[in-house]
C-alpha cells in the first residue's frame, strides 16, 4: 500500500502541484464570441485553481475541428488573447493549468462548419444519434473519408494549436485521443475501416496520433505533454474489437515518448460494465497515470493508496464544488450539481455554486 493519498504532493514535469486531484476536462458550451473566453470562463477556472491540476474543457485546433457550438478554440489570437486571461487567474491563486487539443471529426454537422463542409473522420462511417447545431439537433451526417494530404494538413494544426497554447500561458498541454473524436477514430477499429498506412494494423491506427504528438513535441517539452484515451467507451458510437491488447499497444508506444502523464477514462460514459483490466494498463505505463470515471472521495483515496493511479481526475464534482479540494479535505458535504444547466447557458449553474465558507457564512 502506498502512503500517498489525495493530498500529497506530486512532480509534474517541472510542475510542483500540491494535491493529486485532477479536474477534469468538461464542455460547458459557454464560450464567447468567436469561440473566445470569455469573462464567466475566466471566473469559473479561477474558482477552482486549487485543484492539483486543471484540464480545460476541449478546445478545437481549427474552425474545421468545431463539433458543437459554444465551444473555444485555440488556432487564433482573440481566443489567445482570452486564454491568457484564464491562465493568469490561475496562476495568481497558485493553480496549474493545461489546455486540451480537440479536433471532433465526425462528431459534426455542416451547420457547425466553414462553408458548411462535410465533417470529415478516417473512414466514412455515419455515426449513430445527432449533432448539437445553433438551431437544435439533426441527424449525423456521413463523413468523408480524409485524403493522406488532409491528415498531413490537420496535423500542422495541431501544431500551431500547441503554440498558441505556449502563448496563451498555459503549462502545457493534453491531447484529446479519446472519446469518439477525431484521434480516436484512427485508433479504434469499429470507426477505423482504411487500407491504407493509417489503417488495418495497431501500427498504422495509431500513425496520426504518432504525428501529432511529434509536431506538439515540436512546440513543448514531453514532460509538458498528456494524452487522454478511452478504451471502451461506446460513447459517440464507438466500439473497438480488443481495446485491451489494442490499447496495451499503444501504451507501449506512448511509454518511448517520456510524457507529463497518461490519462485513461476507465470503462464506459454509456454503461456500468468494465471489459478491460485497468490495471493492467496502468502497470504497462511507466509514468504517471490518471485515473477518471466516477471516482469519488473514497475511491480516489483507495485507488493512490493501492497504487491503482497517481492522481485521479474528477468532473462533477469539481464543478459543483469550486473548493472541492478543501472539501474532501475536511471531509464536508457536497453541492449537488444542477444537470439542466449543464451545457450552455449563463452563469446560473456554472460560477454561482457556493464554496463551503460562503454556505456557513449564509447560514450564521
């Protein structure tokens, strides 16, 4: 057993984060203008800068990338210019902060899209259920399948995305391959049906995420690079014929890069069942793992006190907790999170949830 739990320190690259709790990454479709921070955005990561290390919510690399609206980018210098201000109000209350890279692919709508292009994904598979548009949902549509030049295309994006996040002050970066967007629909068979050098074999399903981390290596050091996978989740009509040695492959790729951490959804969004040993994969990694999916404070504590994970990463809860480290810490009842004010909205649901001081204070 190990001595650590949620609330010891941890190394990070060159990041010294002071607990082992993670917030996750979590779309909130509040973005501004121009798929710009704006000022609730820059409120709501300040609020919960003491969590050991913040993960933005996804933020697309291009406008080609956009697969819901209300969602910021990272590709120009207004949505710099507002990231700056979310990474300095981190920074001055003492938190750590990384920006995701999110490309959706599939998981579009022309309405979404320059010009109303077709959204574009490995293989030209129609997902199942409907895109999120500005008037309401339609169907998925069929992709087209990308050209070996276009993928060479978008992987340049994802570079100018990593040095746009240098600007914007972040401390380094996650790559978003899970999930059923873009990476992930290289690297999983169901979604995945090409012949050409992206496609049949683990080797050439993991070529474009191989790319991306070399043009983000390009911008950061590796130890200022995450990856986040999913092997199993269903979510976005994913499905893969073996996550577990699929995934045990590319683990043993990822461990040559020398990166910050590797950070695995454990199981599915959809569904409670679990086909894949986690630990397993957790003990194929070398470095730093992350664990997320449902854990809470109890688990989270058993699962760095068995050696299950390093730090484990929580959405929900950090986001109807703004202080949810002091929570957990002081072993204090939780707000409970308001689902109709998940996505979209104002600051209703988003930055008004009360810290646990103020809730003592309203009630002295």
């Amino acid at each position: 057993m190990s001595t650590s739990n949620l609330f010891t320190s941890l190394k990070i690259g060159d990041l010294n984060i002071n607990n082992r709790m993670v917030m996750a990454p979590m779309t909130r479709n509040r973005a501004g203008d121009g798929n710009s921070p704006q000022g609730m955005n820059i409120e709501y990561y300040r609020q919960r800068a003491s969590a050991g290390l913040i993960i933005t919510e996804a933020s697309q690399v291009s406008a080609e990338g956009v697969g819901y609206p209300g969602t910021p980018g990272i590709y120009d210098e207004k949505q710099v210019a507002g990231w700056q201000k979310v990474t300095q109000a981190v920074h001055e209350e003492g938190g750590h902060i990384y920006l995701q890279l999110w490309f959706c692919g599939r998981i579009s709508h022309p309405d979404l899209l320059p010009e109303n292009q077709t959204p574009v994904a490995p293989s030209a598979l129609k997902p199942e259920g409907e895109a999120i548009t500005l008037d309401g949902m339609k169907a998925f549509v069929e992709p087209r399948a990308l050209e070996i030049n276009e993928i060479e295309t978008i992987v340049r994006q994802y570079k100018n995305a990593a040095e746009m996040a240098k600007k914007s002050g972040f401390d380094g970066v996650e790559i978003h391959a899970a999930n059923g967007y873009l990476i992930d629909q290289f690297l999983r068979d169901g979604s995945n049906k090409r012949t050409d050098s992206y496609g049949g074999s683990d080797e050439n399903r993991m070529r474009f995420l191989n790319q991306v981390i070399d043009v983000v290596l390009e911008v950061w050091d590796s130890r200022s690079v995450g990856i986040r996978l999913t092997p199993e989740n269903s979510f976005n009509s994913m499905s893969d014929s073996d996550p577990q040695a699929h995934f045990s492959y590319f683990i043993s790729r990822l461990n040559t890069r020398d990166l910050a951490y590797l950070h695995i959804l454990e199981g599915d969004m959809m569904s409670a069942a679990r086909n894949v040993d986690y630990r397993a994969l957790r003990d194929a990694y070398y470095g730093i793992y992350i664990a997320n999916n449902g854990y809470d404070y109890e688990r989270g504590q058993q699962a760095i006190a068995n050696g299950d994970c390093d730090l484990v990463a929580f959405g929900i809860p950090f986001l109807a907790n703004p202080d949810l480290v002091y929570r957990y810490k002081n072993k204090l009842p939780l707000n409970e999170a308001n689902q109709a004010t998940f996505y979209g909205g104002n600051e209703t649901g988003y930055i008004d949830y009360p810290t646990a001081v103020e809730k003592t204070a309203a009630t002295a």
